[in-house]
C-alpha cells in the first residue's frame, strides 16, 4: 500500500494550497480517507474525513476552511485548503482505512508552511 501525498509548499497567511494524496495497493473506493496534521511540540490532530460513501467531516479548527473530496477514478484524494494561517503550518499526513476507521495506513506527509 502507498498514500503519496502532494501540493504543500510554502504560502502567505491567506493564501490556498490544493493538497493531493493518491493511493495505490488498495481498493480505493471502498476505504475511507483522512488528513492528518501534526505542527511541531503538538499533538497529531485528525483535520477531515471523507468516508467511501463521499460524506466528509472536520475538525472545528479548519471547518469552512478546507475541503476534502476524492476521485475513485484517480485513486485520489484532494484537501483544498483557504484562508491558510500560520497556526495551519504543520506536516500534512493522507490516510485511509476500512469498515469504521481511517488510519489503517499512511503517507509520508507533506509539508505545509504559512508565513505571516
């Protein structure tokens, strides 16, 4: 199984970054995805989900901030990402996982920085 994730890089407070994780080893369309965020000295925090089925959720922190979607037939998921801050600086980590979880595997993680 391999998530490749994609899309961070540097970018103004306010700016947007698309983030990519594309999957491959897995029957896509049948896992559920996350994101993952972990800033350094903090705790991994869990940013969205999106489930098989297309229903998606977020954390309080970046709700009506980023959007998660995904494209069975690319065996990707995308993170749109606005209105970024510096506190959303953090590595970015794409994971998915079957029936009732999200994190049965990961990816490397892609790096987000946000200058103020």
């Amino acid at each position: 199984v391999q998530l490749v994730e994609s899309g961070g890089g540097l970018v103004q407070a306010g700016g947007s970054l698309r983030l990519s994780c594309a999957a491959s080893g897995i029957t896509f369309n049948v896992y559920n995805m996350g994101w993952y965020r972990q800033a350094p000295g903090k705790q991994r925090e869990l940013v969205a989900t999106i489930t098989s089925s297309g229903t998606t959720n977020y954390a309080d922190s970046v709700t009506g901030q980023f959007t998660n979607s995904r494209d069975n037939a690319k065996n990707t998921v995308f993170m749109q990402t606005h209105s970024l801050k510096p506190e959303d600086t953090a590595l970015y980590y794409c994971t998915a996982g079957e029936t009732g979880t999200v994190n049965d595997y990961w990816g490397q993680g892609t790096q987000v920085t946000v200058s103020s």
